[in-house]
C-alpha cells in the first residue's frame, strides 16, 4: 500500500550508502500529493541527510520500499542525492560502527 502497488522504483540510482538530502528547492514544493511515508522522509531529512539504509531502518521499511518513494521524491523534485557515505575518507567508518549497522540491517 505504501508504494501504490509499485514493486520497482522509476529510476534505479538508490544505493544503500547514497546520502540522500533535501533540495534547495523543498521548502517551496507542496506535499499535498505525498503519503504519511513520503512526509516522513522529509522530515527525517530537514534535520540532516541520510543513507538510503538509514532511513530505512529509520522507518522500519524494507529497502525496496524505500527506494520507491525516494524515487518518487526525486522525481517531484523533494530531494537531491550526494555522494556515497563512503567517499569521503574521514567518512569511512571504524570496524565497529560497521558491525552495529550489519546487525541492524539484519534485524531488518
């Protein structure tokens, strides 16, 4: 339901490790289209940007679901990829972190 029975997103750019923000333009675009799911992307994001499996596990939704209504934020022109979480070497996260993140995407 969430997803309006779409079982693949429109474009297939989502990583799990993208960053994804909001646009510049957000604060000027309607949200009167969007669902309880797409608002709370937003939401999530006007505080900072997150990885595609952040949000995820944020909003205790599969990643495929997720990748789905990125798309549709993307394609309303709510939000704007940036690099990997990884690309930036002060980025790359200790042996530790990495273990809690694959512990987390395991409950999922």
């Amino acid at each position: 339901m969430v997803t309006g029975g779409r079982r693949l997103p429109s474009r297939n750019t989502f990583d799990h490790i993208l960053l994804i923000s909001l646009s510049p333009s957000a604060v000027h675009l309607s949200r009167g289209d969007l669902n309880h799911e797409h608002n709370a992307i937003l939401d999530i994001l006007a505080h900072s940007a997150q990885s595609v499996a952040e949000l995820s596990a944020l909003l205790r939704l599969p990643l495929s679901v997720i990748r789905i209504l990125l798309a549709d934020l993307m394609d309303s022109g709510h939000i704007t990829t940036g690099r990997s979480i990884l690309d930036a070497p002060e980025n790359v996260p200790d042996r530790e972190t990495m273990e809690a993140v694959l512990a987390g995407l395991r409950r999922l």
